[in-house]
C-alpha cells in the first residue's frame, strides 16, 4: 500500500561523517520509539469519538470553498454535495484513506543520510513555522526577514534533535508576497541537506516548489521503480475550522497530491471559538475535518502521502486569548494520535508551543507541558518542535536553542531503558557494594561517555561557579550558543551546475511577475 | 490490611469554606487520578529487575549501621546477619510487605477537610525538602530563617494545588540545630491546617514531633475503632545509598513505626555515584534498599503504615555535577511507580527538580521533565513538587509560586477527558455549524467558566497588552503573587488552648538542653 514501503536507514557513515565535521555525536535522521504510547482513552472512549465524527461528517457537513473542481470530485465520488456543503455517507473518508494512503513513507532528503520516514514509530522533530516576527534578547521582537529566515536553516542544519528544516520557519517580510516564497524554498535547499516544506499560498508558488524541487533532486526526483516523482517535499495544509477547507489550501493540496508529494491536513483549532469547549468535542471535530481533507486527497491522486494533523490551543474564557501548554491540549492530542494510529496513517501535531514573548520560565514550562505529551503520544511529525514564541507569532533564536536541546532530551527519553546484561550493571553492584561509591568501578568507566544526557546550554555548577561565570541565566547561555553556531556554520556541499539552474528558475519566475503583497 | 481503610472524602463543605475564603474555587484536598499510568516496561522487564533486587538482597546484602537492635530485630526474622551486613532470603522482604503494610492509608490532618488519602490512585503534591537556602529574585540566594519557613508554609496552605504543608521546607538556621525542629513542626500547626512532616534527625525530635502531634490532636489522636494512634505525621527515611541505613534514619524510623506513622522509606540516589550509570541497574538497586527499609518497618511494627520511595538523579560525568529534569530520571521513575504497584505499597518519587540558581527557562523546563512524569507515572506522595531550586539547595519564593501553577495543571491533566454528553459536545457542533464561530453558542455559555486551566501567573495578551503592562517575565509576575499572598495571608483558626499547650511543651523542651549544633 505504501509508496515507499522500504524503511531507509542506508546512509549511516555519511551522516555520520557530517556529524563529525560539526564536532557533534553522529545522530540518527530521525527516531524510532523504543517506549509504549500514552493513550488516555480506552477502545470504548475513542469509539465513541469516531462515531461522532462519522455523524459529524453524515448528518453536519463540511463546507469546500470556491472550488467547483473539488465539489465535482466528491459528487464523483458519491458524497451527497449541497451548494458547497459536502456530506459523506458514514464510514466513506475511513475507507478511502485506509483503502489508498501509505502507513509511513519516506520524505528524501537531497542528502539521503538525511532522508526521513515519516509514520509508524517514528519521530521527526521540525522547527516551527508561519512566525512574522522574529525575537531575540539582544534586539527584542521584529519583524522576519530572509537573513533571519537563512540563520534558522542553518541553526536547524546545525542541530542534530532537529531532523527537518521546516518550511516558512519566519516570514521575510522584506520581500515581496508573491514572491518571497521562492527564496525560502531556495534557502532551505542551499544552506541545508535536510528536508523541507513546499508553499500552500497559493497553487503557483506549490507548483515552484515542484519545479525547484525537480531541479534539486535531477535524476532522482522520479522513483525507476514505480514511475512516479519520489516524495521530497511535505506541506502544511490547515482546515479553516469549523468544518472548512477554502480554494488557496484545497488548490495547494491538488498539486502536490497530484505530484505525489505529502500533505499534512490539519485542522487549526483554537478551542472555545472554532470547536467546542471540551476535549471530546474538539476530537471529534478535528477527526471529522481531518478525515476529509485526508479523503479528498486519496480523491485527487490515490496513494499519495498524507498526514493527519491536529493543531488544537486551549484560549482564555476571559479575554479570547489563546492559551498554550494547558492540560486540555495535551488531552487532545493524546486522544489524537491514538484515533490516527487507529485509522493507520502517520500522525503531525505539538511541538513547544507557549504564548509567552520572551525566552522565560513560562515560555520553557508551555514547551515542555507541549512537548512531552508530543513525545509520548506518538507524534510523527513534530512541526513547531523548535523556536516557537508569542503563540506562533514570533520565531525566538534563544527560545531554538532552548527547545533544540529540549528535542536532545526526547531523543534520549525515546530510547528507553536497555535490558541488556550491560544496563542491568548487576556486575557494578557486586563491585561496589555498601557504603561504597560507583564513580571509579569498571562498569561506570566503560559507559559514563553515554551515560546521561547532557545539555550544552543548562548550568549544573555549584553557585559558587555559577557566581564566578556571571551569573547568566538560560536564556543568556542560548543567546552566547545561537551566535556561536551561526558563526560556525559551513554550508553542505551543493552541485554548482543545480544552484546555477535553481537561481535562473528564480530569476526567470521573479522576472515574471511584478512585485505583489497577496 | 489496611489500618485506615476507609476512604475518607467528608468534609467537603469546611473546605469549600476555607476556599471562599480565601478568594478560590473549591479545591479538593487530593486528587484521584482518571487517567491511566504511563508505563515503559512490561511485565517481563519488570520481572527482571525484581529479580535483580532479591539477588541484591540475598547475595551482596544491606548494612544497618550503628544500630545493634536492628540487627537483632533481623537475626530475629531469619536474616543472615554478619557483621553489620543483612542478607535477606529472596522474597522475604515482600512477603513482610505484602502480609503488613496497607496498601494505601489516611493521613490526618486537623482540619478533617484536608486529611489526605496516600497510595492507590491518588495524588498529594507536597512542598520541597531540605533546603538550607531561600531565594527571591529581590534579595537573591540567603540562608533561610524560620520566618522563612512561616512564609513558605502559610504559602503552601494558600495553594489549592498544594495538598500538603511539608516538612523541612527550608532550614531555619536562625535557630540552634538541636531546637529548631520544634520551632518547624510548631509553624506547620499554628499557621495551616493541611497534613506535614516530622522531624527525623535524631529519635528525640521524632518523639518530640509525636508528642506535639498528640497535643494538637486531643481527643482524635487515638482511632476508638483500633485502639491505636491514627497517622498524622508522615517521615522521610532515607537510605544511605548504596545499600546502607544509618543508627539516626534507623532510629527516626522505629519512633513512628511504633506510633503507627508512617515512613517513607527512600533510596537517595545520584546515579554514577550511589548506583550504577544504568536505569535499569539503580532500579534494581533502589528496588532492594526500599524493600529492606520496609520490611524493617513491618519488622519493628506490623502494619505501620509505609511509603515506597525513590529519589534518582542523574549526573555530569564530566564534572560530577547532579542534573536533574533529564530523561534517564524519569525513565526510573516510571519503573519504580511501577514497582510499587506491583509490590502494593504507595510510592513516593518526582517533583519540580532542578539545577538552576534561578527561576529561569532551566528552572521551568527541567521542573515540567520531573512534574509530568511524576503525574504520568502515578506517584501517589510527590515531595518536591513547589520551590525547589539549585539541586535542591535552595527555596524559591517565585520558583514555589510557578511550581504551584504548574501542580494545579497537573490536577486538571489528571481528570482526563470527559465522555458525557455534555464532553461530548454533539449539540454545539450541530448547533454553529461550518464556518461560524462556537463563542457564543448555549454550550459555551454554560461550560466557559470551567472549560481550560486558566494559569494566574502565564502572559497570554498581546505583545502590545504585555508591553503595556511593563514586559514583566515569569519570575515578576510570580514575585508580585507571592508578595500579594502573604498580604493577604489568614491564619486557620487554632483552639487557643491547644496553642498554649504546645507553646509550653516548646518551652519545657527548649529549657531542657543547651543550645547546640548538631
């Protein structure tokens, strides 16, 4: 059923070499879970949240905007279409997913080390996206620029928790809107080897992703064995809840469903104001639009890769504000990925959210309430995993590092615990004995190289050391190694002959169009 | 088995009371968990590492130092003693366990409204332990004083996260060595009537806590239906790891067991020095200190009531620092909640650990790593849960404030998801319909006031509201809570004779020995 059905770990002792050249610890591409799931709901309670959904889908509706082609395919399809209101009979959107769409699929990478399966027991950790504004301590908040948006692909190429390099990681406003997405694709596909995100703007800019994407790739853009382009670019495509897709993501979604290339339908929900108020309500919902989108796609192009999304905040009754790391989203998204792995499709949703402006104890104790349930649940595809301020309005340099090596510790949780004679140590235990200490016994010299995970930017010094070395806090050591990164970076080898023909494919299609901001 | 078996839940109006009282929505005195426990290892793991305790015991032994009748005690049971050295038959130890200790038990408090229910599936979060400093972000790290600790357990009775005065919260070093557990115990009384801790530094103060406890509790410290003293003061025992008891922990210990109060019995553990670097081999061994400690209980008085605990931290191998909110940590957290549920006996383990020297990003991040797992895991006494700073040497003021937000979080998560009619929320789906916005719909109107976790100290206006508002961070915001608390604090009220009586036993006590040090 799967396009890309072999699990790819080939690549190894490039990645490894990588990993040396930037004196790092080789690190996988991405992760596989060695952990059980955590699951809040029983078979009963997630049951029930299905059958609302089918109800939702049956008896409600969802309504597809300003795409007669899209009404026409499910009409096609035996949906009972009203104007724009499209209802499917239950059970139909289950049955064309789990009938067509892989379980898992690889996402290439131009650097096949870095190439990543996305699905199953596997965990990416993406950096965040859709920011206008950038903040770190030194200049504050601002607008996002291209400068900005290249020193987060880079910071992202530099850290081995982060496995992908995200999409419109900040928006450069200092380009023109119709245009701009062009040098971020570019930027993604010349400062990193990691794999990215297409533009969902509009169905053009997708089609540049495409095209750029072609270029990049050459000879290995289509797969000998099945004919069709392989899967290089992944794309964000929300709902516009309640229980809406408009004509900008639905024509998005056609062309790169059409070039085999992923989707990631998400519902965006703020709770309260675009789903109800409750947990099981908005499960409900999300599954019942996630479910359609997922449907239209294996409509459009059967087969093609799609991943169930769920982006759901708590907000504040009192003022509309939303809210981040609340318990209710993490609620959420357990029941979530649990409803996704029921289903057999590969989950996205989490991340280190917080509402937060600043690199603060508030903004680190959102992230963590977010990512760890990201981690646990099972997400697949863990967008907004690094940078993440301000609920999404600004990407933070210091708040990257922060959440980067937040990502190192869920590497390291992932692992589990090892049951070998070795992670027993009942050896060291005979060895020491009462009242004696581990820190010279055999045992403790054979493994303390890996023995705990160690942060690059946490203080675990006496006060009197932490005194001594200026008292900084968190948020000051993130800033002293963003700078120190960035002003190491060196740029993964690139063919000149495909940059030359990437930066014509921009000229020509900047030459084309006048500048525009829609 | 158990000698408080009944599960007390009355008193409801008195705490509803207090509550309004003190400006809050109604808060129970625990909470019951609705969620189920994250596990990471199945039944065979589990197995193994049982199986590596009993061999711990049986072969390698435990030492019970300075303390000839607790050797005695063992010869007495059938243990093979030599020397100072206990080796135990496997089983031996959960087989006292199992035939004596409850499962789970009250411990009073007296207020009845706040007597909390230990073990099975309820929570208590319980102040931080042990600290010689005290830190604000106004004066900085000092060493505390008792007004200090006055302010650190009025701060506790005011948080309705919180369940649980505490014991040491911080040392009052003001006061002489030898006194000073008079003074703490007395605080804990006069200024909140949740449950605390006793002292456990040489026998005498464990007796002294005892007499004051049976002062404050008049006519309710002995249970007419057993004869015997109801639990109203519960005790940290730690172990010297590795595999070793001292004559003072030894001593505290057989005082309560012989006044039916409970003991926790807690392997202290920085792993790579007191255990091996493995999670699973300082499981193994804090499987086996714990059980000796226990069954030594049940040894000295079946029945008494026992805690499961186990405190690990991870270390800097580079520097031998401890770090803390890592992922080994929490991995053996896991495991031994686990254990303890096997074994049958509540567990205490996590809290809101960190190495930070401030309330910073590191403070809340590594706080979250401890606190979810803490929640996740099913510890049933989570020590540590508020104002634990700098590895533990330090109370924080706004790190308690931020820690309490974080506690009543965790009481949300564990309520898990409502599947009612009303969770499900079907009518406000129908109801708004595609496209349209839920705020003003009839099932938000009668849900908004408790749909999400509202924090009282995070930030989520607008960045322009935020900048209006004087760019506070966390740690302002929290300093300014902590502040308008103690304003505002009110005494629970004390029967007036009661406080002279226990006045006058401090007082007759105090004038019993010199001042000293030690």
């Amino acid at each position: 059923m799967s396009t890309n059905p072999t699990r790819r770990r080939s690549g190894g002792s490039e990645a490894r070499r990588a990993s040396r050249a930037e004196g790092q610890a080789p690190q996988p591409p991405y992760i596989t879970r060695n952990i059980p799931y955590y699951e809040v709901l029983d078979d009963d309670g997630l049951s029930i949240i299905e059958n609302n959904a089918d109800t939702i889908l049956e008896e409600i509706g969802i309504d597809f905007r300003d795409d007669p082609e899209a009404l026409q395919i499910w009409r096609d399809a035996g949906a009972d279409v009203q104007g724009e209101r499209v209802r499917m009979p239950r059970g139909m959107c289950r049955k064309l997913i789990q009938d067509n769409a892989p379980r898992e699929f690889t996402q290439h990478a131009r650097n096949p080390a870095r190439s990543v399966r996305i699905g199953g027991a596997n965990t990416v950790f993406v950096p965040a996206y859709g920011c206008p504004f950038v903040h770190d301590i030194d200049r504050g908040r601002r607008y996002g620029t291209i400068e900005d948006f290249r020193n987060f692909v880079k910071l992202a190429y530099l850290s081995p928790s982060i496995h992908h390099s995200g999409g419109t990681i900040c928006e450069p406003v200092d380009l023109p809107v119709n245009k701009r997405h062009l040098d971020m694709i570019y930027s993604h596909m010349k400062y990193s080897d990691k794999c990215f995100m297409g533009s969902v703007t509009h169905p053009e800019r997708a089609q540049d992703t495409i095209e750029m994407a072609r270029i990049l790739f050459g000879d290995n853009w289509i797969d000998p064995d099945t004919g069709k382009p392989r899967t290089c670019v992944i794309n964000l495509i929300n709902a516009n809840s309640p229980m809406t897709f408009d004509d900008t993501m639905l024509g998005a979604a056609k062309v790169y469903a059409r070039a085999n290339q992923a989707c990631i339908v998400t519902p965006f929900i703020l709770a309260g104001a675009m789903s109800p108020v409750t947990v099981a309500g908005t499960a409900a919902q999300t599954l019942a639009e996630a479910l359609a989108g997922m449907a239209f796609v294996q409509l459009v192009n059967p087969g093609a890769p799609v991943v169930f999304g769920s982006f759901a905040s708590s907000m504040s009754m009192q003022s509309g504000a939303p809210t981040f790391g609340t318990p209710e989203p993490a609620l959420v998204l357990y029941v979530m990925a649990n409803l996704a792995r029921r289903l057999g499709v590969p989950f996205r949703s989490g991340g280190s959210f917080t509402a937060s402006k600043v690199p603060d104890a508030q903004a680190a104790s959102e992230s963590a309430n977010t990512l760890l349930p990201t981690t646990l649940g099972g997400v697949n595809f863990a967008l907004h995993t690094a940078g993440w301020l301000e609920g999404g309005l600004a990407m933070g340099y210091e708040k990257f590092i922060m959440d980067a090596d937040q990502a190192g510790m869920m590497q390291t949780l992932l692992k589990g615990v090892d049951l070998s004679e070795n992670g027993q140590a009942m050896d060291a235990i005979r060895e020491v004995g009462p009242g004696k200490h581990f820190l010279g016994c055999n045992h403790t010299q054979l493994n303390f190289k890996t023995a705990f995970y160690l942060s690059p930017i946490c203080d675990n010094n006496s006060f009197e050391q932490w005194d001594a070395d200026g008292r900084l806090d968190m948020a000051q050591r993130a800033n002293a190694r963003w700078k120190k990164l960035l002003a190491d970076y060196q740029p993964p080898e690139l063919d000149p002959a495909i940059d030359a023909a990437l930066l014509a494919y921009i000229e020509q299609r900047k030459a084309s169009m006048p500048d525009s901001n829609v």
